[in-house]
C-alpha cells in the first residue's frame, strides 16, 4: 500500500473553499485515490474517489495531476458542519471498496470557524 | 437504507466478562471488517472476513475473535476483556463487483474496568 502524507490539520472560514493535498510519491498504476471523512465517534464515511485528472461530485472535487504523486480534495464554500477528520487512501479500486486493510493514517483535521 | 448495525452503541463492563459486539450489514457486501480506534493510533484493523466461513486476521487481532456464519452478520466476540480493550470499534462492509466505498457503522465505544 503507498503511503500517504497529509497536514495534520487545517482552519478554514465558513465560506471558503478548503483545499486538502495528499502526498502519495510510491502510488502504483492500479492504484485508485479515495477520500474519506469522519465526524467525532462517527464511522468514517466515503466521499470521493479518483484515478487521474478531476473528479466531481455533489460534496467535493478531487484533482489529481498527470505524475499521481499527489492529489487535492476541494470542498467548496465550507460550513461548520464540515468540520471532521479527513482521510487519503490509496490503494486498487477493489481495496478502498472491500473494507479490507483500509490504511487511514492520521489524517487532516478540518476546523471551520464562524 | 443502505446500513451497517452495530449493537450496542455503548457499553461499560468488567474484566474478564465476555462480550458480543454485533454486526449486521444490509447490503449482500462480501467484505466485512473490524477496526478500532484509539487517539493518537487512528484506525487499526482487527479482523476481516472476505464471505462466509473465511476469515483473516488484520493488524490488532490479539484478545479477539470472530465469526461469519451469514453474510450479513459478523460479531465481534471478546472472550475475557482487559482495560486496554477500551476503545472505540467500527465494523466495516464493501466488496463486490462496482462497489469502489466501504461503508461503516456508527460505532461501539467500550469501556472495560
């Protein structure tokens, strides 16, 4: 499994867009990015997962540049509730969807502010 | 509604008192897994089971055990439990062919005096 660097912890405004990037310089041709967020003594919970160039859904926006040595996740104009922990892991698409030996790692903890 | 169960949400018991932490899951995963969570350590895997009857041993295994008789449940069983067994534990389900996310449970945090 490649692994990944992320800040420890980040602060944002309500409002702003938050940028997270993960480090991953060992990550494999199979190997997919997946982000996960965790909310205090709540069970982590998927967000987005991404191969290469951008990926967008409803919650956030993954861009991975054409080296995949690192990747950002965005989440546009944050509320308080987004206040979490988040998670990069990256592994095959069958790993980050099988539960089995997902590698969380630290994570980064988000902390929007009023 | 796509779920992962687990029961209880909390509970406090004794040393050397056996206990059963439940696990369902409604969504025919194959995978199932158990990890807890302890600060500054994050998430480490106990056990995982890829279907029925199999099961595999992750990185913190020792003091545990396990059993999937049905592909829906896997409890997670702790035979004689020590205060360093206190902690926060998530069961895990994914797998299958298109499914790219694990899903996970609200958690069981257990204390053990």
């Amino acid at each position: 499994l490649a692994k990944t660097t992320q800040p420890i912890s980040m602060d944002s405004y309500e409002g702003q867009e938050v940028n997270i990037t993960c480090s991953h310089n060992n990550i494999a041709t199979n190997d997919y990015i997946t982000w996960y967020q965790q909310f205090p003594s709540q069970g982590p919970r998927f967000i987005i997962q991404g191969y290469k160039t951008k990926v967008t859904n409803e919650v956030a926006s993954l861009f991975i540049p054409a080296d995949r040595k690192s990747s950002t996740l965005s989440l546009p104009r944050v509320s308080l509730s987004d206040t979490a922990v988040y998670y990069c892991l990256v592994g095959d698409k069958r790993m980050a969807g099988s539960a089995r030996q997902l590698t969380f790692g630290s994570g980064t903890q988000l902390t929007v502010l009023p | 509604e796509a779920q992962v169960t687990q029961n209880p949400r909390y509970l406090i018991t004794v040393t050397g008192k056996k206990l059963t932490v439940t696990c369902s899951q409604n969504m025919n995963h194959e995978y199932m897994s158990w990890y807890r969570q302890d600060p500054g350590l994050g998430l480490r895997q106990i056990y995982y089971s890829m279907n029925v009857e199999v099961t595999d041993k992750g990185d913190v295994p020792e003091g545990y055990k396990v059993s999937r008789k049905e592909k829906r449940n896997f409890p997670l069983i702790l035979e004689s439990p020590s205060p360093n067994q206190t902690s926060l534990y998530f069961c895990a389900s994914g797998g299958g062919t298109g499914v790219t996310e694990a899903f996970f449970g609200q958690g069981t945090r257990l204390t053990v005096v």
